[in-house]
DNA sequence: AACTGCGGGTCAT
DNA sequence: ATGACCCGCAGTT
C-alpha cells in the first residue's frame, strides 16, 4: 500500500503482523494468506490488531488481561467484548507496602455486584469500580473472529484506567487462597496486608503470581513508587507467550526469560497506582527514573530525549509524580454509582455525550476529572498550548483520519507510519535505533510525550477527538510493545 | 459460584 | 442501521 507499508514489509517485522495488513473485523473478507501470525497479546491497548493462530489457546479464549466481558453485537460472526475497568479502593488508599489495591472485576454481573459491596481489605472503606471509558466515552472493546486458520482480534480504545489484575493472576490468587484456607497452618492475619517492604523488591522477578500468592485475597498488588515505572504484569513484547505464565510452572526464570530487557533493570511491578495527575503526570518520573523510559520511540539510550521530556511534561503535571499524596480520594466523595452516574450524565448527554468526547469541562467535569477521576482527565496544565500544538502536529503526520467506521485504508495507512512503534520485539533485539527513523517515526519523540497534555488543549470536541485519537493510533496503536511505550505517555491512573 | 458465549430485547443516535 | 447495554439461558470451569 504505502511506502511505509512496503518498509514495514521489508523490515523485520517492526509491528504486528495484523497490523501489516490492512482489514477491519468487519470486513467481508479477511486476509486469508496468513503465514504469520502474531505472539498472543495479554494487555492489548489501543487501537490494534493481531492475528492469532487459530492454534493458539488464549486466542481461543479471548483471553485478555482486562476484564473483558462479552457484548451482543448481534453479529454471531463476530464476537465482541467490551472492558470493565477495573475495582479500586475508592479511598485510594496506599497499601502499607505502598501499593494499590486493583482489583479484577467480576465478569459476571451478579459477582460484580457481589464485589463492589466488599469493602478495601486495607482501610475498609468502599470498593469503587473504575469503568473504562477508553473508546469515546465507551468501555475499550475488543473484537473476536475466526475465519480460516487466523482468529482476527482487533481492539478499539485505550483504556483509561489502571489493569487490573489479569485473569490468571487472579486465578492464582483463588488457587493460593484456597490452598492457604485448607492449610491448617493458615491465619487469618496473613491474609491481611502484611507490608514486608522490600519483600517483593527483593525478589528476582517480583511478578504478580508471587505477589499475590503472598498478599491477602482479593489483592492485586500493584507497587507505588517514586519511580514508576511502568512494567507489563508478563512480558511487555510479544515474545513468549506470556499469557502462559501463569499456567505453565516456569517460575522466576521463565519470567525472566521472557521479561524484555527493558524491564529487567527495573524493579518490577513499580507501577504508580493512580496518580494524582492526568497522562503525563506519571511521564515525568517514568522518564526520569525509568532505564528505558524512551525506548520505544527512541533509541533507548537517548538521554536528549528524557530530558526533553522531562521538562516538557514535569511542567505539566506541576504537581510531583510521587504518587499518594493526592488527596483526591480523601475528598469526601460521592459513591460510586454517583460519580459514574455523573460521568455518564457528562458523555450520555448534549452534544459531546454520545460520542464520548470529552466534553468541554462545565466545571463539573472538570472536577470528575480531576480529582475524583485524575486519571482520566487532567486541567489546564502550563504547557497545554505547547503540548497541543505539538499534538496536532504529530496527528497531521500520521495522517490519521478519525472515521466514524473504521475504514480499513485509513486504519492501515495511518498506523503504517506509525507502527513502529510496535513489536518492540524486534527492536529491542535489533537495538537499532535507526529503526525507529527508518519507519517514520516522529523524530521528535516528545511530540508522543507530550501529547498526553493533549486533552486538555484540544479546543474543540472534534479536535479533541480526532486528534487523541489519531495520537493514539499513531503514538501506541501497537501493543507489542506495549505498556512502556503506551502506558506512560496515556497513563493517567494507576499503574504507572 | 463464576466464567463464557449466545441471542432476544430495549434504547439512543 | 448501528452501537451500547440489559437480561436470561446454557454449557463450562
């Protein structure tokens, strides 16, 4: 098609092999020629597409480290799933091992009601659903074909809020709890938070079985610190199945196999729970503390660029990316229902509702945003007017053209340029930075960064729209390299 | 008990 | 027509 997709043909597989061809789940036909397929992707984000082998166990389940639960879209052709967020304390309260409480939601609509009426293990205080308004306002969804040999998946949205805990972390969690409660050495008190600080850092490869082996029911530990760092629960690239961890007994050292490079130097798990700020606010110390901050847009090992993005996006947040001292949870604050209910009031009606723009802010959104939702939506920031152009920018060269149906040649040309972002598999091995400037890739990787600033500059609601967008196709439309990438240009909430 | 997929149905756009 | 969402059913884990 392109240019840029003929390189993307050439080079080593510098996106997901879905991504390379162009095709919408809807689509009539799909691509039948399929000879490669993509490495299963637990934490898709973002608008992407895989194809997985019809092989392939966890495509077989739709499986998704989001909890995902299944939509009528009365195509039995294709199945679709839409994101439920992800269960928070509604305190926000800091574990005393200085991590959050992010709990998987119930699929099940009954057990999720069951849930939400449980209260924080730590503080007690009430358990509040985050729903994920990824997708204009809408729950993330993710889309499901088979047709051929191939399982189509295509995912619309980027989540707004933290992962929970995956499902197979979640299962180990039971599986531990059961095991623990038949244990006839089990106390109850164990089960209760029990800090140990720099128990989990200790370990080689802290990752969330362990974790939650170790931790109370019903915890998903997710590590606050200075330094977030943002890590993917498995693997961040599309390399082993990382998916399989959890069922396979590799342990630690298959963790660490399949753990990139990237994050090995880190501690893992360092996400920072809900930050006080909106997306860019955790980029700032993402970037400065983080080994690999950069990485995905950049070569990895360009310092130019961290600090470029230290100082566009600290000014930003004005506010530290330390985590917790937000008071937005010791607010008093409505119930849930309320707060959802106002969200919903803000997207479901007038003129920006439906679409799920984000409206302008009446000054009540502005207050769901940022102080109840910090994560969702940041304020007027400094930077905003710098940010936004900058954005527009980058939107303008992605040629993103934001279509209400999805057209597969507007899809596939505008992640074309942008893809290579994606698979970080090939460029963390390759290490070759010159990837990154033979895909296209905005020079100016603070353009991405910054674009997190981005909401709160668009004007309009169509800008905003279309411009976010459009960022976020071309900023982190691939998930294969996932969250580092993705995560702490987005992230406004929780885990990084 | 909870998960998962299916499909009938409603509602809003 | 489309998409989001609710609900119940049934099979599975």
């Amino acid at each position: 098609m392109s240019k840029s997709s003929d390189q993307f043909d050439n080079s080593d597989c510098v996106c997901s092999f879905g991504m390379k061809l162009t095709w919408d789940i809807n689509d009539p036909k799909l691509p039948q020629d399929t000879k490669q397929y993509d490495a299963f992707q637990e934490w898709t984000d973002g608008y992407v597409r895989y194809i997985y082998s019809a092989e392939d166990k966890n495509a077989q389940r739709h499986l998704s480290g989001w909890a995902m639960r299944n939509t009528n879209n009365h195509n039995c052709q294709i199945l679709k799933k839409s994101c439920l967020g992800v269960v928070v304390c509604s305190r926000n309260c800091t574990l005393a091992d200085g991590t959050k409480l992010q709990l998987r939601p119930a699929i099940c609509d009954k057990a999720r009601q069951k849930q939400q009426k449980k209260l924080c293990p730590n503080c007690s205080s009430a358990l509040e659903l985050v729903p994920c308004r990824g997708h204009s306002g809408y729950p993330v969804t993710n889309f499901w074909r088979v047709d051929g040999k191939a399982i189509f998946f295509q995912a619309k949205g980027v989540h707004d809020h933290p992962r929970p805990e995956s499902k197979s972390e979640t299962e180990a969690r039971r599986s531990a709890v059961k095991r623990r409660m038949a244990s006839p050495h089990f106390s109850q008190k164990r089960r209760l938070v029990e800090p140990e600080p720099g128990r989990y850092h200790d370990m080689p490869f802290p990752n969330i079985h362990q974790l939650t082996m170790e931790t109370p029911d019903r915890f998903s530990i997710i590590a606050e610190s200075n330094f977030p760092i943002q890590t993917q629960h498995y693997t961040p690239f599309q390399n082993t199945e990382p998916y399989k961890f959890p069922y396979d007994t590799h342990g630690p050292t298959a963790m660490a196999d399949a753990a990139s490079p990237l994050q090995k130097p880190s501690n893992h798990r360092l996400y920072m729970a809900r930050p006080p700020c909106g997306y860019d606010f955790a980029v700032p110390g993402y970037l400065s503390s983080a080994p690999y901050p950069t990485a995905l847009y950049k070569d990895p090992a360009s310092p130019p660029c961290e600090a470029e993005l230290n100082k566009s996006c600290s000014g930003l947040s004005g506010m530290p990316h330390t985590t917790s001292s937000l008071p937005n949870h010791e607010r008093s604050y409505p119930d849930a229902t309320t707060k959802h209910h106002s969200w919903k009031q803000i997207l479901g009606k007038g003129p920006y509702g439906e679409r799920g723009e984000y409206p302008q802010l009446s000054a009540n959104a502005n207050h769901y945003y940022n102080t109840e939702y910090p994560c969702r939506y940041t304020g007027p920031s400094p930077n905003t007017p710098t940010a936004l152009q900058t954005i527009i920018t980058t939107t303008t060269k992605v040629s993103y053209q934001p279509c209400p149906k999805p057209s597969v040649v507007k899809y596939g040309e505008s992640i074309y340029d942008m893809k290579g972002l994606s698979n970080c598999n090939s460029v963390l091995e390759e290490t070759s930075p010159n990837t990154y400037s033979d895909l296209k890739i905005p020079e100016d990787s603070s353009v991405i960064k910054t674009a997190l600033s981005y909401q709160d500059a668009v004007p309009t609601k169509i800008e905003r729209t279309e411009n976010f967008e459009g960022y976020r196709y071309s900023s982190y439309s691939s998930n294969s390299c996932p969250e580092r990438l993705a995560h702490p240009y987005r992230y406004e909430g929780g885990e990084y």
